[in-house]
C-alpha cells in the first residue's frame, strides 16, 4: 500500500448510496424518551399517584354495588347521599337500582374521567415541555435526522411518549375500574352493553391522549428553553378554564351554550365525552323527575362548537409541528 492510498484510506469520505428508510424507528425514540422523562423524580412521583385513580373508581363501583343490595332499607341512607354528593343524582326514592346499572356506571365514569382530565394535563406538564425542546437545545435533530429516521417516525415517537404517561391517569385507571365492576356486579345487563361502554372509555380516553400529546408536541417545537414551554402549556390549559368559569357564572345560561361556552380546552373535552356517553338521553330515559338528576347535567353547551375548536387546534398543531420537524429534517439532508 503507497503512503498516498493509505493516507486516503483514514479520511472521512461522503457516503453516496441512499440510506433505508425504517419505518419502525419510533419504538427506539419512545422508549428513550419515557426513559429520559422518568427519571425526573416529580414525574415519576406523578405517575404512580395517578395510579390512586384506579383505586378510587374501583371504590366508587363498590359503593355502587353495595348500594343496589342495601337499595330501600335504612342502610342505604348514607350510600344516598354520597352518591347524590359524588354523581350529582339523588336516587333515595328508587328501590331497584340494577335497572340504572348503565346510566349510573356512564355517571361514574364520566365523573373519574373529569378527574383524570385535571390530572392529565398535570402529568403532561412535566413530562411533555422537552420532548423537543431539549433535543433543540442540545442541537439534536441534525443527529437524529442525519440517520434513516423520517419526520413522521421521530414525531410518532415522541407523542407516544405522552401517551404512556397520560394513559396512566386515564385508561388504565378507567379498565380496571370496569373491570373490578363487572367482578364485583357481574357487569351491565348484557355483554354487549359492557364491550360498548369499555369501547367509549378506550375512544374518549384516546382521544384526549392524543388531542394532548399533539398540543403539548406543538407548543415544545416553539422554543428550546422548555421553561417557557410549560408556561406556554399553563396558559393554554388553566387560564382559559378560568375565564371559562368566570363567564359560566355571569352570563346566561344561553349565552354560554355556543362559542362562549368553548373556551376552555378542559371543558370541551368533557363537552363531548358526555355527549359521546350519552348522559343526558340516558337520564331523560329513566322514570325519575329532571329535579332528581339536573345536577348530573353538563353545562348544556351544543357540542358542535367545542368539537370544531378542539379539531381546529390540533390540525393546527400537527400541521405547525410537523412543519418544524420538516425543516430541521431538510437542513440535515443538506449537511
């Protein structure tokens, strides 16, 4: 070998072939960003007390279930008013409870799922603001780009990072309070009936998995300091929910059931969960008098209108995101 050869032979040269594109590069960022985000000991102290929640819906179907054998005796007067106090419907004149098996479980589930909502984007907080703002600060995404990881791929990867954490809080808490209920009770009247009202927890929780996860990916793109990324989510999650509240309270009842009434991301989410649930026709079916479960009522907003904003919102956010991750992703083609 000349002395020419070999000193070319330990020089970097430009690879010239086209890499493979995987399509299963997510998987590798997920688990390093769940990794990365656990080791965080607020996080991680989060993510096992959302765990309570399981605790607490399975508590909830105990109760539920104690109250249909104690149903009509003196017994049953403190079940009463905690359910009355918990889900907002005052059942104490009604003796056969397991024919409102169905509407008290959805009652139930939608109350968990509206704590679950709180605490969800409590999680979110902390986990999500530097999924890529880090890897912006640290100047990451030409190294992750420069390898066969596709803009789609490495976004995937990250929301599901979100997803874990938050279905934590949500999913699971909700399955094994229905499933701890259809052991204790035997589940609804048919099997159908609980497959359905397990489907509508997977697709409501789902749905606000996601709906989070491309919002928090969204606002984390914007800058590298994930300080002011989680500024940014408070902002967007907690102040409109406070002026949502403000305006429930001052304005009228109509006036509130159309856009002023779709302010708060928190409260258009629950708009149409209960919608999806069902919660009105189902009550408005029962032989009891509206007085009875007026309470157990939403706010009685079209959930036209918060279905349009929330669908806004995250085609806008994938549609910014994606456009960030795009051109980090050409920038490193061109290095």
């Amino acid at each position: 070998m000349t002395e020419s050869v070999a000193i070319n032979s330990h020089r970097y040269q430009r690879w010239t072939d086209r890499p493979i594109r995987r399509r299963w590069a997510w998987p590798a960022i997920t688990a390093a960003g769940v990794r990365l985000a656990n080791k965080g000991n607020r996080t991680r102290g989060l993510v096992w007390m959302s765990l309570g929640f399981a605790l607490l819906s399975c508590g909830l179907f105990y109760v539920l279930a104690q109250l249909e054998i104690l149903a009509g005796t003196p017994e049953a007067a403190g079940l009463y008013e905690f359910v009355k106090t918990i889900l907002g419907v005052d059942l104490s004149g009604v003796s056969r409870l397991a024919e409102f098996r169905e509407v008290l479980w959805r009652s139930a589930f939608l109350f968990l799922f509206k704590a679950e909502l709180y605490w969800a984007f409590l999680v979110a907080a902390f986990a999500g603001p530097g999924l890529i703002a880090d890897d912006l600060k640290a100047r990451a995404l030409p190294i992750y780009f420069a390898r066969p990881v596709t803009p789609f791929s490495y976004l995937l990867g990250k929301v599901m990072v979100i997803a874990f954490f938050v279905s934590l809080a949500i999913l699971l808490s909700n399955l094994l309070g229905l499933i701890f209920g259809v052991i204790v009770t035997g589940g609804l009247a048919t099997t159908a009936q609980t497959i359905r009202l397990g489907l509508d927890l997977l697709l409501c929780g789902g749905a606000a998995t996601l709906f989070m996860g491309v919002l928090m990916l969204a606002l984390s793109s914007m800058s590298s300091d994930k300080r002011y990324v989680t500024v940014g989510w408070v902002a967007v999650g907690v102040l409109p929910m406070m002026v949502q509240a403000i305006l429930l309270e001052q304005l009228p009842r109509e006036a509130t059931s159309r856009w002023l009434g779709s302010i708060s991301l928190y409260g258009d989410i629950a708009v149409l969960t209960e919608w999806w649930f069902g919660i009105s026709q189902a009550w408005a079916t029962t032989p009891l008098p509206r007085e009875a479960f007026r309470e157990a009522l939403g706010r009685g907003t079209d959930p036209v209108y918060p279905g349009v904003v929330l669908l806004a919102i995250a085609v806008a956010s994938v549609w910014f995101c994606y456009r960030r991750v795009l051109k980090f992703s050409r920038s490193a083609a061109n290095v």
